[in-house]
C-alpha cells in the first residue's frame, strides 16, 4: 500500500511527557508537567458539575452542530451563529482549513518557529510552506508579507506566538493585514489570548467585520482547563466558515465537551483569577530567572522560554530526572526550553531544580 509521498517523512507530533510515564521510568512518587501548557488551576467547579450532568446522556450522539455552545458563544463574542465553527481542539481547525483550501504545490506562509501543526498539515496536502524567521521571537510580518506570492493560499500567525510567547502589536497586525491580499486567507491563531494583558495586544474578533479573509482561532484547552476533552473553535466571516464546515467530520466534539465548554463561558471569574495568577507566576520567574542570569523571551501566554545556557535536550533530561517536565526541542532555540506557568508551589519547585541541574544559585532577595 502506498501512502501519500508527502506523508512518508513526516514527524509524528510529540506531545509533552505524560506523568504516569515519567513516575513509572524513574520511579518518582511526585512529578511537576510544565511542558504542555495546562491550566495549573484546573477548571470552574460549574464544569465539573455540568460533566456530572451530562453523564445521563452519555450513551447519545452529540449535537453535531454544537447549536447551544454556538448560541452562548456568538452572544458573548457579539459575531453570528454562522461565523462559528467547533472542533475537536483548535488542531482540528488548522487541518479543516488545509483540506478546504490547499491543493498540492500551494504555498502557505508561516514563521520558522511557530506551533508546528500549521506545517505539519500543510504537509499533509502537499503544500509548500514558506518559513521567515523570527525577529527577537516576535514574527516579521514585513518579511512574511514580502513571502507572499501569487500561489500563497494561507498566513499564519500565532498571537502570542507558541513556543517563544511574544505578540504582535495591534498596529503592526492592522498595517499587516491592511496589505495582504484579499484572497489570502490570515489565520490568527489566540489560544492563549485569555492570558493576554498587555494593552498592546489586539482582540482578533474585533478585526473581523473589516477583514473578510480573517478567521481567529481559539481553544477551550488553556485557560479554560478543558485541555482533556479537546474542544477549540474558529470565527470567521459566514462563508469562509461555511467552507470549512463542508469538509468537518459529523460529531467532531462531544457532548460532554459543549456541556463543559457552555459552563466554563459562564463563569469569567474563574477565568480572571487564573490570568492574575499566572501573571502572578509570571513576574516570579521573571525575577528567578534574572537572579541567575538567564535571559527570556517576554511572556504573554502561560507559558516562558528561557535560555538555559546549555542544551536544551541535555537540560530536558536532568530536569526531567529531578521530577519536572519542561519543553525542548526547538529547532531555531537550541539553548531554550519552554516552562509553563504553574501554581506558586510548582514554581518554586522548578526553580529549585533548575538552579540544583546550573549547579549555582545566587543570594535570594
């Protein structure tokens, strides 16, 4: 049998380490993940109570159109119901979208260290990804405009950018998209936009009625904690969203997981508590991490990525050894690891392994 020729080299995903696994390798009665991005918060108890809810109609097909989150979503979001498209994550989306529009040798624009399912999809149906590097982590939205040619299909840009957490400035994303061509659709990827405080910042779905080749992307798996039951959406104008919904899986997310989503969306202040403890943390490592003497990327997710000074790999494993889980392997970084932001406790403890795998430590303030 033979597979689709662009398929055959193509890396599998590598998600980050589970802890079962890491407890049962090394025989740890406790491990830290800061590799995945998680809510270390977990989610609203009126989540956990619509879940129970929902249990009695476990054994029914979902609703395939998600009609009542769709409803409470476009009301809290001020877009229509057909600007709306769910999925089994924000992943699904990203491989929607390339199975509507790309064909095989279409080009798609993306930056050099980014999260690699954009490439990895268009991959997938022989796309031809155009990669410009990042400028100080940030994207370079004039090289990646100057990348754009008459076979591009599709940009995208991540905001705050996974892995290196820096965003792009609203008057910099508006001069960007006031020159793109019509017929290039922008994908704008906010899976952490929650998280977002920085007044610079721009609110993707407000950009939408004066950008009709705009679709924003979002998830229920950040700070809403819903990582498990893998629920994102899309919003874009009616008929690029109609396009995607042609090519969408019947029951592509599960009726625990639109009970779930609907109930976290009704509690916000669950949500704000979490974006000021994770600025919180933030500002912590911050602090720690200038105390040694490593260098960092501004952070506007969840989530830091810091220059260890060494391999990122090599620093990956000693961390790992000592119970924590960290993110490495960025191409483009090779001295970076990537941490999320986790509770005050889980924190410190990193930093604590950190400094015992440096091998130094300075006078605590």
């Amino acid at each position: 049998m033979l597979p689709k020729p662009q398929i055959v080299n193509l890396p599998v995903y590598q998600p980050g380490k589970p802890i079962e696994e890491v407890k049962k390798e090394l025989g740890l009665d406790e491990v830290i993940k800061l590799a995945s991005n998680e809510n270390p918060y977990g989610c609203s108890p009126r989540v956990r109570a619509a879940i129970e809810q929902e249990l009695a109609n476990i054994s029914l097909y979902p609703d395939g159109s998600a009609a009542e989150l769709t409803d409470v979503l476009a009301s809290r979001l001020g877009v229509r119901k057909e600007q709306i498209i769910f999925g089994c994550g924000s992943d699904e989306i990203i491989a929607l979208i390339t199975r509507a529009f790309f064909l095989p040798g279409d080009e798609t624009v993306m930056a050099d260290q980014t999260f690699s399912v954009y490439k990895s999809n268009a991959d997938i149906e022989g796309a031809v990804s155009i990669e410009v590097p990042l400028k100080d982590g940030t994207h370079d939205l004039e090289g990646m405009l100057a990348s754009i040619g008459e076979k591009t299909k599709a940009v995208w840009i991540c905001n705050p950018n996974n892995p290196t957490g820096t965003i792009v400035p609203h008057a910099e994303l508006v001069s960007f998209l006031d020159r793109v061509p019509g017929h290039v659709l922008v994908v704008l990827d906010e899976a952490y936009s929650e998280y977002v405080t920085d007044s610079a910042y721009t609110d993707g779905i407000a950009l939408l009625n004066q950008y009709p080749n705009l679709v924003v992307l979002r998830t229920f798996s950040k700070i809403y904690g819903l990582a498990s039951l893998r629920i994102g959406y899309g919003v874009g104008q009616p008929g690029v969203i109609k396009l995607i919904n042609q090519v969408r899986e019947p029951f592509n997310t599960s009726r625990i997981g639109q009970a779930a989503a609907k109930a976290a969306l009704a509690d916000q202040e669950f949500v704000a508590d979490c974006r000021t403890k994770n600025r919180e943390g933030i500002a912590y490592l911050y602090g720690e991490f200038e105390r040694l003497g490593l260098t960092y990327f501004p952070a506007h997710g969840n989530f830091i990525m810091v220059d260890v000074q060494r391999p990122a790999g090599e620093m990956f494993g000693s961390l790992l050894q000592l119970g924590i889980i960290v993110r490495a392997g960025f191409s483009k970084y090779p001295s970076f690891v990537r941490v999320t932001v986790g509770s005050a406790e889980q924190n410190a403890k990193f930093v604590t392994a950190l400094e015992q795998v440096l091998g130094k430590s300075a006078t605590r303030v």
